[in-house]
C-alpha cells in the first residue's frame, strides 16, 4: 500500500522523477514507477495500486491533459476527495477539473524553496494529518465503547450497594433533621419578629430624614436654577461684549462662521469692526482654533495692504476681534457695477500683490483671495481681510484634518480644488481669477455645482481678453497656469511684472464702454475717487461703502436699475427678513451638501488607493470570497463603490462619480464574470471532512 499514487503520462516520466523524490523525501512511499504494457487497459494493472493509495497527486502536461489514462486515473482521485494537481506546463486542466487548487510548478528545476511546491507539500500533511486523526478516533471510539461496558456493570452493583446504605441512611438521617428543624423554625420566627421590629422603626426614621434633605436640596437646586436664569439673561452677546468694553452699533455682514458687527470701544471711542464667532460652531474645536488663528495671523502682519486688527478675546462659547473699520466696501461690490478702469484693476492688482508678498514672507498662505475679501480704506487703498483659513507653509490645518477642501470654488486653485499640497503660488492663482473678473466684469469659469466649477479649474482653458485687454493678458496667463511652477515665483516677482506694464487710458479703454453703447456719450473720469463717509443715522448703522459725494456721474441705464433696486427692497421692507433667512437656510444646505460631495469623492479616492472598491453586499458568497482573498477583507459600506453612490444621491448630474461608478461596472465584469462558484482552499478541506465523517 502506497501513500501517495503519482499519476502521469508516460512520456513525462523523466521530469516526473524529481517531484516523486521529492515527495519520497517526505518520508511519504510514491507509486510512481510503473509500466503499462501497450494494449492494456491501466485499472488492470494498476487499480489495486490506485485503490490502496491514500490520495492521488495528477501531473497536468501538454501530454497529460490529452491522456485518457490520466484522465481516469484524476478522476478517481476526484471521486475519493484525495486529488492533488500539479501543472508542469502552461496548460488549462481538462474542464472537469478547473476548480480545483492547482500547484503551478512550470519551470520548476528541483527548487525547495518554491512556493508552489511548499502549499502542495502542505495540503498533502494536511490530508494526511487528517486521516491519521480520523484513525485515531475509531480507535479511540472503540476502547472507549469497551471501557463503557464495564463501567456499566461495576456501575451497576456499587449503584445497588449504595442505594441500600443510603436508604437506612437517609432515614435516620431524616428523623434527625425534622427534630432540628423544628426547634430552629421555633428559634428563626421570634429572631425575625425582633428585626422586623427594629427595621421598621429604622425606616421609618430614614425616610423622615431623606424627605427633609430632598425638600431642601431641591429648594436649594429651584434657586440656584433661578439665580443662573438671572445671570444669564444678564449675560447676552451684546452684555457680554460690553463687559469687553464694546457697544454694538449695528450689523455689517454676516456669514457661515461669523457676523461682523459695527461696534464702538467704549474706553478709546473708536469705531470698529467686531468679528463675533457663530455659537453655533463656536462648539467645534477646529472651527475655534480656525478663527484664534485668524486674529493671530492678522495681528502678526502689519503692512498697508492688509486690514489691522486691534483686540479680540473669548468667553465661554463668546469668540470675537475687533478690527479696522474699511467705509470703503468690498470689491465684489465694486464689481456690481460692471468692470473696473484697467488703470483702477492694476492699482488693486498691485496693492494685494504687495500684501500677499509681505504674507507670504511671514510663512502664510491665504488660500481665499476673492473680490468680497478685498476691502477699501476711505483714501481708496486696499486691504486684504479675512485669513480665516490661512495656514503656514508645510502644517496641516484642522479644516483639512476634518476633510474639507477650503477656499470658494470660483477662485480656487487646480492644486486646491484638487485637495493636493499647496503653496504660496495657489494665492497667486486666485489673484489672477479676480484680475480677470475686474477687467471684464465677468468670472472665467462658472458651473452648476462646486465640483463642476472645480473640474473647468483643472481642465478647462482661461477665456482670453477682448482686444482692447490684450497687453494684460501674458500676465493673467502666467497668474493663472495650471501648473504652480508655470507661474510667477512669488508675488515679487508679479509686482516686477506689473511695474513693466505701460497703460494708456487711451489705449485701453474699459470694457463696460466696448459693451454699451449708452455710455459712450458719459465721460469717465479715470482718477480713482475715494468714497466720503457721511453721517450715521439716528440708529448709527454705516451707509452704503460706496456711496461717494463726488463720485463721477452714473450712467443712466445703470441709475435706472440702481433706482429699481433700492424701490425693490423697500417693497420687502416687511417680508424681507423671512425671504433673507430662508435664503440663508437655503445657502447653508447647497454648502453643506457640497461639504459632503467632497468628502465622499475624497473617501472613494483613499478607499481606491487601498484595493477598497467594490460594494460588494448583494454578492455570491464566492465572488465575495473571490474579492476578499484578492484586496484582503473590508466593509462593503466603506468601499469606493458605495462613496460614489452617496455622491450621486447628493448631486445626481456628478460627472466624476459616473465616470467612476462606470469605470468599476466594466472592472467588475472582466474580473468577477464567473466567480460564484469559487471555494477557497479550506472550504475544500472541510467538505473532505464531510466526507469522512458520513
């Protein structure tokens, strides 16, 4: 009787010789050297062989697979669950047998160390490990059968004997205790009647004392509630920021994190801008830190060019800082009107690019540069605000640790709508967004969703400049490259660039001129006239910051529209604030849906970096393990599959999510085509118990 019966064609009998050493080697006996004489069927030399073996190893050859006699011979290997495969050629198994577990030794020359042959060594100790313990085990179930019979018998008569013993025993026994039991249930009840006596008194006086201290403490909690009440109402935000000797004059603007107020210090008698925190993100520690390192970052950068910050402080959930009061207003109003003077556009140009430069030597990179943080001083001059998301080079902010791409979509970087690493030339972008959007009066890419405007920043090419703008464009160009290192160094570099520009007014003439006719006829003045500030009114809320005394004659086209503005609004006079807020609720949830679109593209890329694609819950089980001993195992909810689908439930037009839901769909049906059949090696192995054990 053989261990192991080496099937093969004999023209392979050579190269079959060092596997059957091999396995000799083992200490495992190998029929393999056989002869079959021609005209001979095989089982009538070989099947007594075959039938005493333990489990049969198939050699799969270019021969071999054409073999009848191998072919017989694997199959009935395959009938007794002992088969073994080994593939010396590139060849496919015969149809029967592709879904068995093949050693894939082709090219093997003898080696040890092959990986294949250390698996098939360990399948076949497996195999017969397990046959060895199914022998064990009929031996072990039939001593333990005759040592049950004997241990009945014995059992049997010491169960005899002690039944007597016990039952003169238990009757003794039992008089015994009906004699004690009596005289201890006498001695139990009058010791029971005693304690219950003292325990009711006990209690009675616990409850009397826990009464009393319940109806003081909850005295004591009515007027503590009461006295905080009080506090309270004594400490709202305009309270508490007249501690901090701030007087609350009116409301400036108000955003997603934070309202500015027009506040006056009661102690200098200056007026200020009062940047307060929202409560209701003031409870999120990176929106805290975010808004500390704003006042921080602004107070450590004193230039021209950028707004001043005078004070700031916190108390409790109460965030604010005071800052320089711009009467100017911001350049996204400006832009409401149309274009700027070319001449006006590259002052402001310059003025930013002076202040960007100073920032960026400090170490800090804005990452917001837009129109409605351009601010103007009452001379005219402009500053740069809001470094809420500003960063040192090379640190990671908390914004970015939560899984937000920072910045407004319009005037975002590739590099920053890409959510890659980012330095101080992504600024320089920006700026050359908001270059072209005052010299044309319009924005070079628009979209219906923040990613569709992202995409147009990675792929699509920057609009040109009419005609008449034709000698800023080399330098919008370079602003707005694509790549960071096709654009101007640093913002020295641009200033260099900008003092080479040699404007003409009348060469270049505004855009809002080449556009409508009506104001051919109205003179321009080109000097750039600083807006006055008029007096407050009775309720000492700022006026318009562009409201002038001498401002250059409005179009009248423009004056009409102005006029129907100002009529329309004060038709909301008593709805408007409904109409306001839920524009704001509406705002908030676009961006907050936004919010999440990029951080389910975001999950789906890293969950694609790691061999997580697939949402594999609706599955067979043998593609599912099929997938897992691919990639290794995972959730199917945490897939990039499933991040995708998210994507299209919150914005159901996303080009990316399709293209990469399509991308997996195609991969899926290449590599999973035909997988519900597959069984994983130890699902072999216990089906072989299985087996055995019927």
């Amino acid at each position: 009787m053989s261990d192991i019966f080496l099937s093969y064609a004999s023209s392979d009998r050579e190269r079959v010789r060092q596997l059957a050493n091999v396995l000799g080697a083992q200490g495992w006996s190998v029929f393999w050297d056989r002869t079959i004489p021609t005209g001979t069927r095989w089982h009538e030399v070989l099947g007594d062989e075959l039938d005493a073996s333990s489990c049969v190893i198939v050699v799969w050859t270019e021969t071999s697979v054409r073999s009848q006699w191998v072919y017989e011979e694997a199959e009935e290997g395959k009938r007794r669950r002992a088969l073994f495969p080994v593939k010396l050629d590139n060849v496919l198994p015969p149809l029967g047998f592709r879904m068995f577990q093949v050693a894939n030794l082709t090219g093997w020359q003898g080696e040890m160390d092959s990986p294949a042959l250390t698996r098939l060594l360990e399948d076949i100790k497996a195999h017969f490990t397990l046959l060895r313990q199914q022998e064990e085990i009929r031996l072990a179930e039939e001593e333990a059968a005759r040592k049950a019979e004997e241990e009945r018998k014995r059992a049997k008569a010491e169960a005899a004997r002690k039944a007597e013993e016990e039952r003169k025993r238990a009757e003794a026994e039992a008089a015994r205790k009906a004699e004690e039991e009596r005289k201890r249930a006498e001695a139990e009840a009058a010791r029971k009647a005693e304690e219950e006596r003292k325990r009711a008194k006990a209690e009675a006086a616990r409850k009397a004392e826990e009464e009393r201290k319940r109806a003081a403490a909850e005295a004591a909690r009515k007027a503590e509630a009461e006295r905080k009440r009080a506090e309270e109402a004594a400490q709202t935000p305009e309270a508490r920021l007249k501690q901090a000797n701030y007087d609350i004059l009116g409301k400036l603007g108000e955003g997603g994190m934070a309202t500015v107020f027009l506040a006056q210090h009661t102690l200098l008698e200056r007026e200020v801008a009062l940047k307060v925190m929202s409560p209701r993100i003031a409870t999120t520690e990176a929106f805290r830190q975010s808004f500390i390192r704003e006042a921080r970052i602004v107070a450590q950068l004193e230039h021209p060019n950028i707004v001043r910050i005078y004070d700031g402080g916190a108390d409790g959930n109460l965030f604010y800082m005071a800052m320089e009061l711009l009467p100017g207003g911001t350049l996204k109003e400006q832009l409401e009107s149309g274009p700027l003077l070319p001449e006006h556009a590259l002052n402001i140009v310059r003025q930013i690019a002076s202040a960007l430069s100073y920032a960026h030597s400090k170490g800090y990179i804005h990452r917001d540069i837009k129109p409605a943080n351009i601010l103007f001083r009452s001379n005219g001059d402009a500053a740069l605000a809001d470094f809420g998301i500003a960063k040192l080079q090379g640190i990671v902010s908390d914004m970015t640790q939560l899984g937000l791409i920072t910045g407004t979509p319009r005037y975002m970087s590739p590099e920053q709508a890409a959510g890659t690493k980012l330095d101080h030339r992504t600024d320089l972008y920006s700026l050359g967004i908001v270059f072209h959007e005052m010299l044309t009066g319009q924005l070079p890419f628009n979209g219906s969703s923040p990613m569709a405007i992202a995409y147009q920043h990675l792929n699509a090419p920057m609009p040109r400049l009419p005609n008449e703008l034709a000698g800023f464009q080399p330098t919008i160009d370079k602003l707005v490259a694509k790549q960071p290192h096709d654009r101007f160094d640093s913002a020295n570099a641009l200033l260099q660039a900008l003092a080479g520009l040699e404007l003409s007014v009348t060469e270049i003439r505004p855009i809002n001129e080449l556009l409508s006719p009506e104001t051919h006829a109205t003179t321009v003045n080109p000097t750039i006239l600083p807006p006055t500030r008029p007096e407050h009114t009775s309720e000492r809320l700022p006026p318009s910051p562009m409201a002038t005394a001498s401002a250059p004659p409005m179009p009248r086209r423009k004056a009409r529209i102005w006029l129907a503005g100002i009529t329309a609004m004060a038709g909301l006079g008593i709805g408007g604030g409904y109409y306001t807020i839920n524009m704001q609720k509406v705002a908030l949830e676009a961006s907050q849906r936004a919010e999440q679109v990029n951080s389910h593209l975001e999950l789906a890329r890293l969950r694609g970096e790691k061999q997580r694609l697939f949402d594999h819950s609706t599955w067979s089980e043998g593609c599912k393990n099929l997938l897992e001993d691919m990639d290794g195992p995972y959730e199917a909810a945490d897939s990039s599959e499933w991040h995708y689908h998210q994507v299209q439930t919150l914005d159901p037009a996303n080009a990316i999510a399709s293209w990469e839901l399509e991308k997996l769909e195609n991969r899926k049906k290449i590599e999973f085509s035909n997988c519900d059949n597959y069984k994983r090696p130890e699902q072999e192995v216990d089906e072989i118990n299985d087996m055995f054990k019927k």
